[in-house]
C-alpha cells in the first residue's frame, strides 16, 4: 500500500510518503505551478524536481518527508497536486 500526505506545520509544508509494499516505487507528484525545492528530512537525496514535477524513490518498508521549499500556499498545492505512482 502507497500513501502520500500533505501537512501544514509550525515548520512548514511537509510531505510524506509511505510504502508499505516489499518493493521500491516511485512517487511522482505533478501540479506544482512554480518550480519549488524540497529539503528531505529523512532518506538519501534521490528526489528529483522536474517540468513541475517532483519525483520521490522509496524503498519498500519505507518512508520520506519532505519539507517544501517554495512560493505555493498550502491550499494550493492540496488543490492541484497530483500523485502518480511508478512501481
């Protein structure tokens, strides 16, 4: 099972990213309007920001958190985010 959340902090935006599966898979989350930049607090550097589009690796039995470092409000990127998941 993959889960991707969204969270307003007193530390800002932080996404997550759960896999509970066996296998590694990819999170792709499209709809970002600006080019932001995201600070992993966890994990080892892998993610890529793209087109607008932020591609996550994760292992199996695994998570990520991210921290967003961008100029998009929290009520816009729940609006227009979207995830797609690569396994």
């Amino acid at each position: 099972m993959l889960q991707f959340y969204l969270t307003k902090t007193a530390n800002g935006i932080i996404c997550l990213d759960f896999n509970w599966d066996d296998k590694d898979a990819t999170f792709n989350i499209e709809g970002f309007k600006q080019t932001g930049a995201f600070k992993e607090l966890n994990g080892n550097l892998q993610t890529k920001m793209e087109r607008n589009r932020l591609s996550v690796p994760v292992k199996g039995v695994h998570s990520m958190l991210l921290q967003f470092q961008g100029k998009e409000t929290f009520e816009q990127l729940r609006k227009q985010l979207k995830l797609i998941v690569q396994r």
